[in-house]
C-alpha cells in the first residue's frame, strides 16, 4: 500500500479535513499487516481524548492501543466480503471504526478512527478507566475533567463516519483500479516519469489549486494545446508534464525547450532542425525537437519570448503539422500535442503588437492558470511536509518546523514560489538535520528580515512594533492571530483554559484555532491551572 501517493489524493486530503472538523477525528491507517502507519512513522498525533493521549505515551498503553487495532484488522484479514465499516472496543473500551481497503481483490489495510464512546460515561464505566489509567500511567492526576470531555458520538453521528470511512476506501481502491488497467493498455513509463508528474503528486489543496486539478482532470485525455500561465517557479512544466503522463501520448516523447535560452537562429534551428551546409558549423543534418517529439508532447516554455519570425512558422506548425528544416527544401510532417507556458500577459502582447493575434488564439485553446505560493498559503503546510520528505538524507533527525519558523514562512510572499521554498527547505535540513524541529534561527537572512520589516517584529522572539503588515488583510490577521496563540502558550506553559480567559475567547475555540495553525506539540496538552501533562 502506498501511503505516502494516498495523503494526496483528493478524496483523502477532504475526508481527513471533514473528520477534523466536524469530530475532531484524525483518520488513520493501518497496512495490511495490521501497523499503524502513523504511529510506525512518528509523531503519534492522538485523537482528542485525554485517556487515549495518557495510554498512547506510556510504552504499555502503546502497546496494548496497538492490539486493539490489530484486533479489528483481524476482522477484515478474515473474510474478504466483509467490505463494510466495523467496530471495535478498545482496550479502554473506547470504540473504533474502520474500513477495510481492498486493492485488485486483495486485503491492504483499513482506515479508520478511533477514541470516543457511543454512549456517555457512567460511574462504573469511569471507575474503571481511572483503574486502567493508573496501571498504564501512575502519575496522571486530573482524571475527573479527562471524563467530562470524553468525546461522545450518537449513532446518527457514527452513521456518517461509517460512510465516509467507506467512501474514502472505495476511492483509494478506484485510483489503483484505474492505475492497473492503464499499465494493461500501455506499456508503463520510467518510474521517475510515471511516478513524479502524476497531477494528483501536485501538492495542494487549496481552492485554487483544486481548480486547476479539475481542469487538469478534463484535459489530459484530449489533445488540444494547453497555455499554462504562472510566475516563475510556480511548477508550469509540473503540470505540463502531468498532462503529458495522465494522457494517451504518455508512452511517447515528453520534449522541452525555453524559447528565451536561444537566440533566434539557433531556436530556429533546435526546434525545426537544419540540414547540411546549410550555416557554417552545420557538418550534418540534424533533427529538430518538432521531429524528436513527433507523436508526443512538446512543451515550450517562456514561448512569449519567440521572435515574430519565428511565431508564423511556430504557427504552421500548430495549424498544419508541418515544417521546414532550416536550409531544407523538403517539408516534413509531424504529429505533436503543443502545451506552452509563460509568465507574460500574451494578451497585453498581442495588444502592443509584440505576439502574432492568431498564434494567440492558437495556443490559448485552454488555458491553465498555476497560481502564485503567495496566493495559495493554506498548502504551505502540506508542501514544507512533502519536501522534507523528499529532501530528507540518511542520518537527518528532523521531523518538522518549529510553529515559530513555520509562522515566519506563512508571512514572508516567496517571490521565486515552489522553486524558493524547496531551496529554502533543502537548506534548513543541511543546516538543522540534527535537530528534532527546525527551528526559526536556521532561516535564511532574507527570509527573517523580510518578514521583520513587514511585521515590526524579531522574528526570532523580538517584540511587536507598531507597524502595520504589508499584504493582505486576511493574511495580516491570521499571522496575528497565529502568533498571540503561540506565545500566550507559551507564557501559559500551554494552559489553554487560562489562555482562553486572556483572549476572551472560549477553549473550544481556541483548540480550534490551535489545530488550525498547527500550534498542538505532541503528548502535550493543558488545562485550568496546571499543565495537562499532568493529567
């Protein structure tokens, strides 16, 4: 089972959302050996009850969270028509439900959630769990207020979990369906290509980039020219090439050329080849990257740079599929799926007279917009994620960024975009690799300055100045908003009942908000007057 291809899906990426927000859940899963990834990878993100945080970090209780998980995997690893959502009572005797996950027919694991109750409490029932609590963890205190909050779900509420389990397990059984028969049809190509431009691997999930995934959905199958518009580094070739490897050339040629690397003669040379003689230096004849690519996809980049003499044989080429090699008397045919991309408004250009009208229109059949990393700060999250996994070495200790440097990567804009903050990330790891969190003092000057002078802020614990940050307003709130919570729990030692009261806010609000800014430090929690590492 591929766990790492499934935490982007879609469908995966919403459910997880949902159960986070309506139940506070977290969605998990276990392979088919009954493991449970996330806890096998570290840190153990528990479900919001005090009882299964207290059992999960003492090395007894995590063993015995770990049978109970295994019992219900059991379940499903016994019958392969058992496909609906089942229960399980732990050994706390809390509930938990999963689906089980079949691939091609075959058991994989299951998804599930656990750590509430179907029914509330009752004093027998809670003399119990302070027994077992104080087996598995002696010096928990407090138990009285972990029982009041007990999460409780009624039946019509474990309904809608049941059906999004199985949803959720439908669909990742679906995408490898449909992933088998595609290796039935066509031959399979290299691992790096087939693996790393899938558009479901492009990382996001904000409206924005769910807009683009819709469209990507809709043409990759058709072979019309696409025009992908974005700022440097905002991945254009990414989705270019995504189209490439989800349609039917992808067993054909992915080719690539910036129109802005060359010159005019030797960009008209690379793309349409030339023949023998015909410039000095020109010993034989050569093939142009029109021709490499014949029956494949040709990606060229930066094409708001082309010369207008070469735009009209640019143009030939998309409306008749033929060309002339430079110096060449011969026309030669080719069949070749264009997708181009540029950061310019072609539309101002053809206005001034810089870009040919009619290649224009001949290009911009559909066009892709890939949003700026300034305009999609809800996938930053999700994208350090998965470049610290991509770029992590052997021997590299770090698991995350500390909330203070991730405070600082949400408020600085990223002109260079994805291709800024992979640099960024790749040096924090050579830089911080043996540290648990990477924390805000690894950032490069830029980044820290930068963000100073917009917030008024040291960003490495300075205080507030009276200026005002630059940006939007929704952004400027939010960072606001972000760093009063991490250094009022601080100053509470993580209290957040106390910083409840200070912010005139109740606390479920503020766990919300919390879990929403990923401010929650594993195994620590709080409550009124004394830390809830206590409990």
């Amino acid at each position: 089972m591929d766990y790492e291809r499934y935490q982007n899906l879609h469908t995966i990426v919403m459910l997880r959302d949902i159960l986070r927000k309506w139940w506070r859940a977290e969605l998990s899963f276990a392979d088919k050996s009954g493991q449970v990834i996330e806890w096998a990878k570290g840190p153990i993100n528990p479900p919001p009850n005090d009882f299964c945080r207290l059992s999960l970090f003492s090395k007894e209780g995590f063993r015995r969270c770990c049978s109970s998980v295994r019992v219900l995997h059991e379940k499903f690893k016994a019958s392969k028509k058992l496909r609906r959502s089942q229960f399980h009572e732990c050994h706390l005797g809390f509930t938990i439900v999963g689906a089980p996950l079949h691939i091609n027919g075959e058991y994989e694991g299951m998804v599930f959630v656990e750590g509430f109750s179907r029914q509330e409490v009752s004093p027998r029932e809670a003399d119990q769990l302070r027994t077992k609590i104080a087996e598995l963890n002696p010096g928990a205190t407090d138990l009285e207020r972990a029982i009041e909050r007990v999460p409780v779900m009624d039946e019509r509420e474990v309904e809608k979990i049941c059906d999004l389990l199985e949803f959720g397990a439908n669909e990742i059984g679906n995408f490898e369906a449909e992933l088998s028969r595609k290796d039935e049809t066509v031959q399979a190509p290299p691992v790096e290509q087939s693996d790393r431009y899938k558009f479901e691997n492009i990382i996001g999930r904000s409206q924005s980039m769910l807009d683009v995934f819709r469209i990507l959905e809709r043409v990759c199958q058709s072979d019309t020219t696409v025009l992908v518009n974005g700022e440097s580094g905002t991945g254009k070739e990414l989705v270019a090439r995504a189209i490439h490897y989800n349609g039917p050339r992808k067993d054909k040629p992915f080719v690539v050329q910036n129109c802005s690397a060359f010159n005019d003669n030797l960009l008209e040379s690379a793309l349409f080849g030339h023949v023998r003689g015909s410039f000095t230096g020109a010993l034989r004849d050569k093939k142009g990257l029109f021709e490499v690519a014949d029956g494949g996809t040709f990606f060229l980049d930066e094409v708001g740079d082309m010369s207008p003499s070469l735009q009209v044989k640019l143009l030939r080429v998309l409306q008749e599929g033929v060309f002339l090699p430079v110096g060449g008397n011969a026309s030669k045919q080719v069949d070749v799926r264009v997708i181009s991309a540029t950061h310019k408004d072609l539309t101002e250009l053809v206005k001034k007279g810089e870009f040919r009208e009619d290649l224009f229109y001949r290009l911009n059949v559909i066009r892709i917009h890939v949003p700026a990393l300034r305009e999609r700060k809800d996938d930053l999250p999700m994208l350090v994620d998965h470049l610290l996994r991509k770029h992590k070495r052997e021997g590299q200790k770090a698991r995350g960024l500390a909330p203070e440097a991730m405070s600082v990567l949400q408020s600085y804009h990223w002109p260079g975009n994805i291709r800024e903050l992979e640099n960024e990330i790749e040096r924090l790891l050579v830089l911080g690799g043996d540290q648990d969190q990477l924390t805000p003092d690894l950032l490069s000057s830029r980044i820290r300055d930068t963000v100073s002078g917009a917030m008024g802020t040291n960003v490495i614990g300075g205080s507030r100045l009276n200026v005002v940050p630059a940006g939007r307003l929704n952004d400027a709130v939010e960072q606001l908003e972000r760093e009063m919570l991490s250094q009022g729990l601080q100053r509470t030692r993580n209290n957040k009942s106390r910083l409840a009261r200070e912010l005139g806010i109740s606390r479920s609000n503020l766990i919300l908000k919390i879990q929403k800014y990923g401010l929650e430090k594993p195994g620590v929690g709080s409550d009124d007057e004394e830390a809830e590492a206590s409990v």
